[in-house]
C-alpha cells in the first residue's frame, strides 16, 4: 500500500492572521496567509518527505465569524471526498476560533467519519512574537496520523475536544475551548497522544452529495431571560422561519410568554427545540414536555441539529 496520507484543508482564521506589530494580539486581520505558507513555516517541514505525505488545499479564507452555508458545504464535500480515499489517514482543518465549534459539530453530525478530522486554530496571529498556530497545527497533525483515532474533533492548546462537547469560553487565552463536564477526549504531548475517553461516535447523515445545491432551511435562535415575550417568535414567524431554538434557563424552562409563542409556532408546523443556556451539563428532558428537548447540545448546535433535520426530512 502507498504510504497514508494526511490532507490539510484551509479555511483562514486567527492561525492565518496578520497584525502590523509582533506585540498586537487583538487589532490584527484574521485569513491572511495561506495554508501552504502556514505549514512550510512548521519545523520539519522542507526535510524531503512532506510532498509525499501530504496534500494541501485552500478550501476558504475567511474570519471564522463570517462563516456561511456556502463555505459549509464546500468544505463538507472535500472532506467527504478525501475520506472516501483509501491513502488517506486523516485530515487536519485550519479554522478560526469564534464558529470552530459550529464547523466542528456540523462535519460530526453529517459525516460521522470512522477516520480522523482535526480542526485547530490560534488565539494569536501568525505575526505575533510567540504565535500558538505552529504548536496546534503540529498537534492536530499528531492527532490526524494516530492509528485508533476517529470522529471530529478540534485541538487547541496541547488538548482534544470532540465536536458535540467543545464550547469556545474564553475571548483572549490561549486555551480558549473547554468540554464542559464531558471533559477533553485527551492530551497531545511532544507529539504524543495521552487519551482520557473515546473518540467521537455517529451515524452520518445522507445529505452531503446534494449539499452544493441545498436550499438550507431558516433556523433561528431566541434567548429565555427575564422580560423575555414572544415578539421575536411572531417576527421570525412572518419572515417564515422554519425551526427555533431556544437558549432556555437552566433545565429547559422558558418565561411563559415566550413559551405560549413558542407553542404557537409549534401548532403551526415550526420545529422547536429548547437547548440550555447553561455552560455545562446536559437537560433532563421531562415525560410530558411540550417542547423537545436537545440534551447536551449548546444552542448553536442545536441549530444545526435542526437545520439538518429539516434538510433530511425533505
Ligand atoms: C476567527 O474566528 O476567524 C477569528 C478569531 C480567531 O480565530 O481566534
């Protein structure tokens, strides 16, 4: 068999942004660099072998926050496509922090694949004076080419998250990304896998050959919190909304203005679905609940769970 392959896929963000001063880690411009020049600064790389070993691509080159449908589907199609092949062992994505979660959940639950996808990123652009990209992208590598591992799942600061747990937490640290209480799947040390739990597990999904073409269904996300009402609910209802989310308090409840919205919406053939607000654990759905519930999903996961519910349900 022909040596395995590890692709590496580019999609911009921190790891390939720009600041004018080496000092600066917040006023920079995100997706600046390639990813073919991220990985030619990585030590080891110009030694002879990396031709063979691994095939780049520059699939976007976006600030994560502008994330959209249409990158999305571009990017499910590649790594569907390099998953089919049989020299590929893994494959590695570079992508911003702010919607790496989102990308993350949303390659798990429609590809759910049997090999690894490793999405990295950086809290510090490559400009700066002690960047973390080279470090990640080394450790999301180490993660790829490791026999045994499978699933989505992101590295970020020495640590494993799968895709269905991992939340970005903190706006400036390095190690910005936590799994709540589910706890990371493990560590990557020198270039070492240290495990701690299993890796991702699912059933894909058998959207992804029409994904190009896809009228992706609207999914909106509405908040519990105090004084919270239904305005928002009959607004997104007009503009024809086709599932909700909402962010409820603590184990799913939501202010009963909002819920009697809510239910309406429901009646009239929107799915609904309550994920929590809070930043750990996961809801206890009830016997009788009117609304479901999306268990240990954060709400923007939740969207997605939807919107690809909806698509598949077509
Ligand atoms: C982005 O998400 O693309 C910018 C912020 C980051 O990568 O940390």
């Amino acid at each position: 068999m022909s040596e395995q392959k590890i692709v590496v896929l580019g999609t911009g963000g921190t790891i390939a942004g720009k600041a004018t001063n080496a000092l600066d880690h917040t006023g920079y411009s995100a997706a600046q660099i390639g990813v073919h020049e991220l990985l030619a600064s990585l030590p080891g790389w110009h030694d002879g072998t990396s031709a063979e070993r691994y095939v780049v691509e520059q699939v976007a080159q976006l600030d994560s926050k502008d994330m959209g449908f249409d990158v999305w589907a571009k990017l499910a199609l590649r790594v569907s496509h390099f998953l089919a092949q049989e020299d590929v062992q893994g494959i590695v994505i570079t992508h911003g922090t702010d919607t790496l979660e989102e990308t993350a959940y949303f390659l798990q639950a429609l590809l759910a694949p049997t090999k690894p996808v490793v999405l990295t990123c950086a809290m510090r652009p490559a400009t700066a004076v002690a960047p973390d990209g080279p470090q990640n992208l080394l450790d999301a590598v180490a993660v790829a080419s490791s026999s045994g591992a499978s699933g989505v799942t992101v590295v970020c600061a020495g640590t494993i998250y799968g895709a269905e747990d991992v939340q970005k937490i903190h706006p400036y640290r390095l190690n910005a990304f936590s799994a709540g209480d589910a706890g990371p799947i493990g560590f990557v040390e020198e270039g070492r896998l240290r495990l701690l739990r299993n890796w991702p597990r699912g059933q894909a999904l058998t959207l992804v050959a029409g994904l190009a073409d896809a009228a992706w269904p609207r999914v909106e996300i509405v908040m519990s919190y105090a004084g919270a009402d239904g305005t928002v609910v009959r607004a997104l209802l007009k503009a024809g909304v086709q599932g909700l989310v909402v962010a409820a308090t603590g184990n799913g409840t939501v202010h009963q203005d909002l819920e009697a919205a809510l239910l309406l919406a429901q009646q009239q053939g929107v799915k609904v679905l309550r994920a929590t607000r809070c930043a750990e654990g996961r809801l206890l759905p009830g016997a009788n609940d009117a609304l479901p519930v999306a268990l240990g999903l954060s709400p923007v996961k939740a969207r997605i769970k939807l919107m690809l519910a909806l698509m598949q349900d077509r």
